[in-house]
C-alpha cells in the first residue's frame, strides 16, 4: 500500500475552510502532481515523512520545543475539521497560514542539513552499507521540501497537506 504526505501551496483567497472542498481540491491537485511538482507548487513524501520530522527535530537537541520552527515542514499547522456532514474516510488534512509558511521556510533555509543527519543519523536507525544512499535519499527530501516552502513563502501562500492512502 502507497501513502504519502502531499503538500500544496496556494492563495489563502482561494480556498474554503472546509474539508469537504479541500479534500475536493486536493484530489484534483493530486491527480496533477507532476504539471504542478514541475510549477512549484507541489511537493509529496512517500512513507517516510514521520523520519523526516525525525531529522528535523534534530534542530531541537533537548527536545522541548515542539511549537519550534523545525515542527512546521512537516506537521505544522492547523488540522483542517471535518464538517457534520463529512465522510469521514476523508483523508486528515492540515492548513499552514502564511506566516508559518514563512517560518517553514526560514527554517529550512537556515538549518544545516548535515549538522541535522550528524544529530539525527544514528537515532534514526541510519549507518552501515546503505547510509550513503539514505543520507541522498533525506537531502533530496530536505532540498525539495525548502524550495517548495520558499517558493510558497515568497509568493505569500499558505500550505495544505493531506495524507492519502
């Protein structure tokens, strides 16, 4: 089974708070990804997106600041509710406003990817034969994630992310 994390930078003016049409809008994105991956205006995590908050939370080294800005690439934000009359096989969903976009990206910009796996690698379970391909694997991750969230943050948009299985 697939599942994975996708994440779409919009115009806070042109969604509805409400997770039955973004769950709407969201499956019309996600039937796009590549046209909107290649804009800029898209990113997705296979699997692994809960490693990848791991990797960030290597920014906190005591572990303490869980409202910090490493929260935000990946579980930052509001969860979007369900209305009463919403299926609720609907997929989670998460809204970032655009100032939390622009701290995601801010962080992300500024934190040193290799001081993070130096911090994060052994925790994570990543060292013997295959860690130089994890370690590309996660750099790949970390440098998609920060040019979508400063592409999202210079243009002023806010950010919904929604799992699907």
């Amino acid at each position: 089974m697939s599942i994975y994390l996708h994440f779409r930078a919009v115009a806070e003016s042109e969604i509805q708070d409400d997770h039955t049409w973004l769950t709407a809008y969201m499956s019309e994105a996600w039937d796009n990804l590549e046209d909107e991956y290649a804009a800029g205006v898209a990113d997705a995590i296979s699997k692994s997106w809960n490693s990848v908050n791991d990797l960030y939370a290597a920014a906190d080294p005591v572990g303490t600041d869980a409202d910090g800005p490493w929260a935000l690439p990946i579980y930052g934000g509001r969860p979007v509710a369900h209305s009463a009359d919403a299926d609720l096989s609907d997929p989670p969903m998460i809204f970032m406003d655009p100032p939390e976009v622009s701290r995601a990206a801010d962080f992300l910009a500024t934190v040193s990817f290799g001081q993070l796996w130096n911090a994060a690698g052994t925790r994570l379970g990543f060292r013997g034969p295959d860690e130089a391909l994890f370690r590309k694997e996660y750099l790949d991750r970390h440098e998609s994630l920060q040019g979508f969230y400063t592409r999202a943050a210079s243009s002023g948009h806010a950010v919904v992310k929604v799992v699907w299985a």
